[in-house]
C-alpha cells in the first residue's frame, strides 16, 4: 500500500520512489505489530480465524489468543522474535557487523563473537551457527549495513502510529470492526504520497511534530506489555 500511493507525478524520478528501507519497513512494522497484534485488531479477525479453522480454534477465546500473540520469550532466530526482544537481533548483528567492516573482528571469529554476544543481550547461547550468524541471508548476499533498517522502522512504526492515534483518538474502535481505512489514509497523506522528497528523519517530523526518536516505541512496548503485567 506504500508503495501503490507514492506520488503519481513523480514516477520514474528519485523523488517518486519509496523513501528509504527504515521508512519503508516501518509501513510493514506498523501493520505486523502494532495493529497486527492489538486486541482491537484481534476482535474483528479472531472469528474469522475460527470460522476458516473449525474446529481447532473452537474454544481459543479472546484472552487466550492475546497471550499468545503477545507472547514474550528470547529466541536465536530474528524472524521469530516478539517485538519485545526483536530490537535486540538488531543491535547483536549491527555490532558484529561495525566490528566486520572496521577490522577488529575476523570473519573467523565471527562464530563465537555471535555466541558472546547472544548471551549478553539475550540470555542464551546458540547450538549452531544456523542458529547464529548464518541465520539470515543478508551477509552471504553482500548486503552490509542493511540490519539498522528494521530497528529504524520499529521506531517509526510506533511515532506515526502514536500520531494518527492522537489525530483519531477512535482510531483502534475502527479496526475492531475490520475498518483500517483511517489508518491508511493518514498514511498516505502524511508519508505515502511525498515519496522521497525529505530524509527520513524530517519525514517521521513533518508527519508527526516531533523529531524521529525512541519514545512512542518504548511507550508502546510499557504500555502493551509492562503495564498489562503489573
């Protein structure tokens, strides 16, 4: 849907393209995450999970789901994490990756430096590297410098959607009925149709009022899942 407002007149030119990866995985963060796994969202979608899997989720009710979807436990694998410890992946690779790049950190010793960090940050040690650092496709591809993207979007994802909330404080009443046009529209008007015409730290500003940060993320994580829990 990102892609598909980008400004018309612009095709074919830099300034009609997406804006950058971090924006650009924002838009999937925001739908995956933040709608993806909030209870009004679960509302609408839930009966329809049960209606095309009878009888299996016949008697998953509302609670059970959210605990499940919401579910928060370190893993070795990225793709696999909550968006709780998510960030974390991020952080393990982006420092082995800066110690690749700057010499300090042989590609020998990229095995172990993987195990010492995954222990440090999130509490356990892999079995294998398919756990550890061959887990993604990413390095063996040449794409180095690419993992900062999805902490990026993680944060932008939470400030756009902290703003569209504060423009349409009815916003969530809206998914619980499946009605995510709202949402979308201020999407595109606020970051779809500009395509690449500022960076993206003036383009999160301009859409929001507020310079990009980490705030409206770690709100949404104290407020999904620290406050839940209290």
């Amino acid at each position: 849907m990102y892609e598909v407002g980008l400004p018309e007149a612009l095709w074919g030119t830099p300034a009609g393209e997406a804006l950058s990866l971090g924006l650009h995985e924002s838009q999937a963060r925001l739908v995956e995450n933040v709608v993806g796994r909030s209870r009004s969202f679960w509302l609408w979608c839930l009966p329809r999970m049960r209606a095309a899997f009878e009888p299996a989720l016949d008697d998953t009710t509302l609670d059970t789901w959210m605990e499940a979807v919401t579910h928060v436990a370190p893993t070795p694998l990225r793709v696999r994490a909550d968006e709780v410890t998510y960030t974390l992946h991020i952080l393990l690779r982006y420092r082995l990756e800066r110690a690749l790049v700057n010499g300090t950190l042989k590609v020998g010793e990229l095995s172990a430096a993987w195990a010492e960090q995954s222990v440090a940050l999130l509490g356990f040690r892999p079995r294998n590297d398919v756990e550890g650092s061959l887990q993604d496709g990413h390095w063996a591809a040449g794409m180095f410098g690419y993992f900062p993207a999805y902490a990026l979007g993680n944060l932008a994802a939470a400030q756009l959607y902290a703003a569209a909330l504060r423009d349409h404080p009815a916003l969530e009443d809206g998914f619980a009925q499946g009605d995510f046009s709202t949402l979308l529209g201020w999407l595109a008007e606020r970051v779809h149709r500009h395509g690449s015409t500022l960076p993206i730290g003036a383009r999160v500003e301009a859409a929001t009022g507020s310079p990009l940060g980490v705030d409206s993320f770690l709100a949404h994580l104290q407020a999904r899942y620290v406050k839940r829990s209290a």
